[in-house]
C-alpha cells in the first residue's frame, strides 16, 4: 500500500508539471491547448484508475499472504511430528495440538491433568527453567524440551517419541563389552594339606560352578591359571548378575575343602565405554586389587567411574606364612635407607592403635638413624594418656609435633607413613600427604573405593587384627639388632588389645605371636591398663548411652550420644563394644556428635554381618567387625533414623540369602 501511494503523488506531480506546460501553451494557442487539455484529462483519468487497480491487486496479495501463512502456521502447530503442550503451574492442560491425540490415544481436554496421561511427566521441579529431559510411560520414551512462556504463568512443553533413538541406545549399551578377573583368594589355604586327588576335585567343583554360572549368563571364561579366570560378558548379562546380587559367590562358599575352609572368590570387574582395551584390562585388575584389598570374598564392578561392591560376608582369612611381612619390611628398609627425613601418621583423631603403629614405625626410622616424626592432629583426646607419658622422656620428647610444625620442612628426599588408614581425608594432616610424594601405608582395614594415590609401597591386611600387629611382625624382620624399649613395646600392645578388645575380636594366631614378641620386648600390661581407665564422668556417659539403646528385629541395637562431649569418638566405641555383649544382638551402632558440625558413627558386629557395608554408605569405612564414619552437617537423629533404615535392610536381604542356601542345598 505505500508503495501504490508514492506512486500516485509522482504521477500527480507530472501531471502538474504537463497541466502547467498546457497554461503557457494557451498564451500562445487556445486551439492546441484545448486539446492538449482533453488529452491531459484522458491521461489523468487512466492514471488515477491505474493506480486504483494496482492498489486493489496488491490488497488481494496481501490478504492471500496472511491467509496462507495463518494456513501454514496452523498446519505446522498441529502437525509438527512433536506434541506440543501448554500447561499451568498445577499441571493441567490449558492447550495442545492435533500430536497429542497421536500420544495419548485421543486428544486431551483442556484442564486434564497431563500426569493422566503421564505418570513419570515431570513439572513442579523445572517450573520456569528452560531444560529437556526423557522420561517413559508404558513401552515408549519421549523427550519433553520445556520453556515458559513470556509474560504468562504458563509453561510450554515440546513432546517428542524418541523410542527408535532410545531403543537402539539401549541395545548399544547393552552390548558393551564386559572384561572381569575371577581368583579365588584364599587358594593356598584351601589346598593346604590336600593330597592330588582331593584337591583336583575341588578345583572341579569350583569349574562346574563357574562354568554354569557362565552358561546362564552366555559369557566366555578362561582358565589362566591355578587360581585365575578371565571372564567376557556382555553388558546385560552383568545387568544379570548385578540382580542376583552375584549369587555365585555364595555358591562358590558352599564348597569346602577337607580342611573345612570354604572356597571364597573375589571378581574385579569393568564395562567397556570411551577406554581401549588396555584400559579396561587396567580397570579389571584394579578392581580385583581393590576386592582383595577388602579381605575378598566380594565382587568391585566400575560402572561409568564408580565402584560398586556385592558380597563380601565371608571373614578374611589370617595367612599363617609370614614371607609378604619379611618381603615389605625389607621394602620400607631400603626406602627408608634412600630418604633424608621420615615422617609417620595415621588418621585423624588418633587411637591407641594408630599411636602404637606410628611408634613402631618410628622406631625402624630410628634404627637406620633418620630423623622422624609423629605427626598428630589437633583432636587426639583418646591418646591423651600415651601423650603425658611420652613428655616426661626424654627420647621422645622432640617427635611428637603438629602439622603446623611442619610448614618449614627442608627435607629434599622425605618418605611418609601413613598407619591404620588409606583415607586420603581421613589422615591426620591432609596438606602433608600433598607435599610428600614418596608414601607407605601400613592398614588392616578393608580398602576403600578412596584411597591415597599413586603409594610407593601398600600393605593391606584385612585378616590382621589392628596395625599395631602388622608393624610388630614388620619389626621382627626390619633388623636382627632392633629392640625396643618398654615404652614403644607398650604403645604396639596398648594397639592390640583396644582393637581385638582384650584378644576377643578378629584374633588368630599371628595375633598372639606379635603380643608374645612385645611382652618379650619388655610391654607393660599394667601401663595399659592404666591407659584405658575411665574417668567417673565418662562411666556415667558410657551408662546414659547404654541406657539410650533400642534393640530392632533381627539382631540390631541402636543408640545415640547426642551430647558433645570430651572423648565422645572413645566413648562410644565402648558403648557399641558394650552392646555387642548382648545375647541376640548381631549387630550395635552409636551415633553420636563427634564435633559442633561433625556427627560420628561407631559400628560393631560379631562377625557374621559386614558393619563396614553400612558405614560405606555414609562414606566411611573399616573391617567386617568394625567401622566408622563421620558425616560432616549433619544432625544426630536424622543420622541415626537413616543408619537403622540401611542396617535393617541389609539384614532382612542377608537372612533371605542364607535362607535361600538352606533351601538350595
């Protein structure tokens, strides 16, 4: 239209121009400039009427270029291969296009709730957010991109049916490449005292297992060596065994030998997704590592770079040869030999055990004349004892420090060793695990998914009854002229018998051997039952928290110490020990307020049930007898309702377990 009206002003300009031309004519002849007027009226005529059409054409192209557009918009709105939805904040439909009626099997009336249609839809959580997510109803997926629509409080959602997509994802996935180690852990054990043929039919027995359990899975196996398995499956025949929870082990356990030890097995396990070959054997071997690690007996799958764990019931089995003690103390000689500085710690919050291993080991950094310390952290009430005996001697007076006496180290070679944990943010000091590269750490508790990277040297004994014993047998063979005096002697025994409770709890034969060899070495029991008296306060304390407990069906005692308290951590490790002395009981947790922002959790059981499981949950750790953990902002009640809900159903699946093996044998 505007541009037919600037059409007609410069028409109507030389028009003018001409009827001006046609007045100057008159002057001169009226006869010529009549005519020329009449020709100058023709003109102007079929002018205005020119412009007139072209004015009404342009209109009738204007209105057919609206038409189709509103034609082609309202075409694609309702047949876009995508559900179009607006929906208010409550979640009711407030329009939608002809798709829909495709999705949902009939079109949806306006004010029907969408979750009728889809129950897994989401909306209250991305209200006013612009996002996609994927969810699926009945056998189909669909992807919903959503965006909220301007100036109203409403929002959009685009629905797509990406089944095929999702389908063929799913396929992909569960066709990816499954590589595992299979061992059985406690092979020398088992075989142990076996003539040929007892101990071919073992071995069989074992195979037949195996090789069922491959059958069902339609995986490959191969037999590498006495005691090893390559395995290959597919993703969805570990989806298989990850249900059953890998019953295999428990079929495996089933079998004994004539020495009536049970053949356990340990798997490590890694699924194929971005990594070579090379890496996924890597990740397969580290995860076999780790379950041994663990005390064996369980299977370490690492799934999109996490691990998970199944089994691992069976107790860890004490090894009666002591070559791998003799071997690792000659290591932690010859590294010690090559260092200009040796520096020991253990875990925050130190108890006699980590004290008496850190005394041990700075006893063999003593022995090769390197300078040592103990390094401690800032809350260690439980060794408070140890401490004042140590400051009266003279000899040890300069090895006890802190990690902010250490900010000025000029050792260019140092070694740290790190004792009874492999925590990185469990040590005493965290910024000195980051200075010092060159670390040993000495534990007997089961490995962790965490765990201090890229160690020197690691001995991990989950069978050992504390670290204390492990350093005791390292010092046997660490030199042939070590002795050690009365106090280091004491501090090791003190170590053994708070973490076997007075030679009760995960004991063997080793066990006693280290304690016989420290008593030898001058180790004062009177010294150590002064060290574990308690003050009236903490009595009372240790009676209010029994009186707290709650006992839970199928073996579960709960109770708390809310309070803050001095010695809390000790304290209510005593109460769960307490506890565990109750007929029926098979399993006592105490949580309690460690710090203003810290609530810990003490966890004991008789053996048959695996505490550390429970505590893993809470990012915490330990051995099958005993575990802990610390959870940083949280609140005692909330902390213990969530311990009693994991605890009670780890037990009702482990009782359904052995159920089950009653019936199948």
């Amino acid at each position: 239209m505007p541009r037919n009206l600037s059409a007609w002003i410069d028409l109507s300009i030389h028009l003018f121009v001409i009827l001006m031309l046609i007045g100057i004519l008159s002057c001169y002849n009226h006869f010529i400039a009549a005519i020329s007027f009449v020709v100058w009226l023709c003109l102007a005529f079929f002018a205005k009427e020119r412009c007139h059409d072209r004015s009404r054409r342009f209109e009738r192209y204007c209105r057919n270029v609206v038409r189709n557009l509103n034609e082609m918009m309202n075409y694609a709105i309702e047949d876009l291969p995508q559900g179009i939805l607006i929906v208010n904040q409550e979640g009711r439909i407030q329009w939608c296009n002809e798709r829909m009626a495709e999705y949902a099997g009939t079109k949806p009336e306006q004010d029907t709730d969408v979750k009728d249609i889809w129950p897994a839809i989401i909306i209250g959580p991305v209200w006013g957010t612009i996002g996609e997510y994927v969810f699926a109803n009945e056998d189909h997926y669909y992807q919903v991109r959503y965006r909220p629509v301007p100036v109203t409080p409403l929002m959009a959602l685009y629905v797509q049916d990406i089944t095929g997509f999702e389908t063929l994802r799913n396929s992909y996935k569960l066709s990816r490449t499954v590589l595992a180690y299979i061992q059985i852990d406690n092979y020398d054990e088992v075989i142990q005292g076996l003539d040929e043929a007892a101990r071919t039919a073992l071995l069989l027995s074992v195979n037949q297992q195996l090789d069922n359990w491959m059958k069902s899975l339609g995986g490959f196996m191969r037999r590498v060596s006495d005691d090893l398995y390559v395995v290959i499956l597919e993703r969805k025949a570990l989806d298989k065994a990850i249900a059953a929870r890998f019953d295999i082990l428990d079929k495996v356990r089933q079998l004994h030998s004539a020495n009536r030890l049970p053949v356990t097995l340990s798997m490590g396990v890694a699924v194929a997704d971005c990594q070579s070959m090379a890496d996924l054997g890597t990740q397969a071997q580290a995860g076999l590592d780790l379950a041994l690690g663990r005390g064996g007996d369980q299977v370490a799958v690492q799934i999109g770079g996490k691990t998970q764990f199944f089994g691992g019931r069976a107790k860890a089995v004490e090894k009666h040869t002591r070559v791998k003690a003799r071997v690792v103390a000659h290591a932690i000689r010859e590294i010690m030999d090559g260092a200009d500085a040796v520096f020991v710690m253990g875990h925050h919050n130190e108890d006699f055990d980590c004290f008496g291993a850190s005394m041990g080991v700075a006893k063999m950094a003593r022995q090769l004349g390197k300078p040592v310390k103990i390094v401690l952290s800032d809350m260690n009430e439980g060794i408070g004892k140890f401490s004042d005996i140590l400051k009266d001697n003279e000899e040890y007076q300069d090895i006890i420090v802190r990690a902010s006496d250490l900010v000025n180290m000029t050792a260019l070679n140092p070694v740290l060793v790190v004792v009874d944990t492999h925590i990185p943010h469990l040590v005493a000091a965290p910024a000195l695990l980051e200075r010092i590269h060159r670390v040993i750490v000495i534990d007997h508790h089961r490995r962790s998914e965490h765990f201090i990277k890229n160690p020197l040297l690691v001995y991990i004994e989950p069978a050992s009854s504390s670290s204390s014993e492990l350093v005791t047998e390292l010092l046997m063979y660490f030199s042939d002229n070590l002795v050690l005096s009365r106090v280091e002697a004491t501090a090791l025994y003190s170590g053994l018998v708070v973490d076997t409770k007075n030679f009760a709890v995960q004991t063997g034969v080793r066990t006693f051997d280290a304690a016989a060899y420290l008593r030898r070495s001058g180790a004062d029991p009177v010294m150590v039952r002064h060290l574990f008296r308690t003050d009236y306060e903490t009595t009372v304390a240790l009676a209010k928290a029994e009186a707290r407990s709650e006992f839970y069906e199928g073996g579960l005692i709960v109770s708390t110490c809310p309070e803050l308290i001095s010695n809390g951590q000790v304290i209510a490790a005593q109460v769960a020990d307490s506890l565990l002395r109750i007929e029926n009981v098979r399993m006592s947790i105490v949580v309690f307020q460690l710090t203003e922002d810290t609530v810990g959790i003490s966890a004991r059981s008789t053996g048959e049930l695996n505490v550390q499981v429970i505590m893993e949950a809470f990012g915490g750790g330990g051995h099958q007898n005993v575990a802990g953990a610390q959870i940083k902002g949280g609140n005692v009640e909330d902390i213990k309702q969530k311990a009693i809900e994991i605890a009670k159903k780890y037990i009702e699946e482990f009782d359904q377990d052995e159920s089950n093996l009653t019936a199948g044998r």
